[in-house]
C-alpha cells in the first residue's frame, strides 16, 4: 500500500464530512478538506488559532460581515469587552494576515470566517514561544468569547452567509 500524500489525506477526510455537520478542522494540514468539499454541501466548519479579528471585512462579497456583527456583539456583552482591531482586514496591509491564515481557504470557498489572534509577538512559531509566556487569563477571555460566539451562532435563526 502506497502511502498518501498531504493532499490525498484531505481529500479522503473531506469525503467524510456529509451535510448538515459541524465540523472543527483543528490546525494545519485538514483545514486544506475545505478546498475538497462537494459545492451541494451546507457545513460549519470551525478551525483551531489564537485578540485581531480579521476575515469580516476582508471576506469577499461582504460574506463574513454578518458573523462580524455577532463577533461584536457577544464581545459587546462582556463585562470588559475586547478591543478588536481590525486593521489586518485591508487586502494592502503589509502582513497580509488575512491572505496567510489558515482560514483563507474556507474564505476562498464562500464560508463566512472570523480570525481571532492575540497578535504577532517577537517570539512568534519560534522555538523561543514558550508555554511560561502565555496569558493564561487572557486565553481563559479569550476561550469564553469563542465559546459565546460558538453559541450565538448556534442559536441563531439562520447561518451566517
């Protein structure tokens, strides 16, 4: 037997995800089964990152602008909201963080994203980024706005679009 490549391994993960699902892609490698789904499909699918939130204004067609608004308001709610900036919205920001995202292939695919990161930081995916660094009350606010997020579109009335 022949061993897959990366490609083929999404490829074969995405023949499973059937309509209707909810579906967390964690990081890396599977979030490439968006670019393998059948286009009859209606899915959520949720990646694992990271407080920036980048994709609302960004997404083509105004697509994630609705999940935006939901972003703001859960984060409204809080008793010390989040400052979200969303500078790295702009396609002509030099970073590009948008275009470099794990979740611009679902962008790409017409699924509505928001991005939510603590920031770039000098230790950023080198080995010196290490867990004694780590805000773990911020990740706790953070984790309790996703999962308020997570929750508000669960129980909204239609999906965002």
């Amino acid at each position: 037997m022949t061993a897959l490549n990366r490609l083929q391994i999404a490829w074969r993960a995405a023949q499973d995800i059937l309509d209707g699902q909810v579906v967390n892609l964690g990081i890396g490698l599977p979030v490439h089964c968006s670019d393998y789904l059948r286009p009859e499909l209606d899915v959520i699918l949720q990646s694992e990152n990271g407080v920036v939130g980048v994709g609302p204004l960004a997404a083509p067609n105004n697509q994630s602008k609705r999940l935006g608004a939901i972003l703001d308001s859960v984060n409204a709610a809080f008793p010390t909201p989040f400052k979200l900036n969303r500078e790295w919205d702009s396609a002509t920001h030099p970073e590009h963080i948008y275009e470099r995202s794990d979740h611009f292939n679902y962008a790409r695919k017409g699924i509505p994203i928001v991005f939510v990161t603590t920031g770039l930081h000098d230790d950023y995916h080198k080995v010196s980024d290490e867990p004694r660094k780590i805000d773990f009350a911020k990740l706790a606010r953070v984790t309790r706005l996703m999962a308020e997020m997570g929750r508000a579109v669960a129980n909204s009335p239609k999906r965002p679009r």
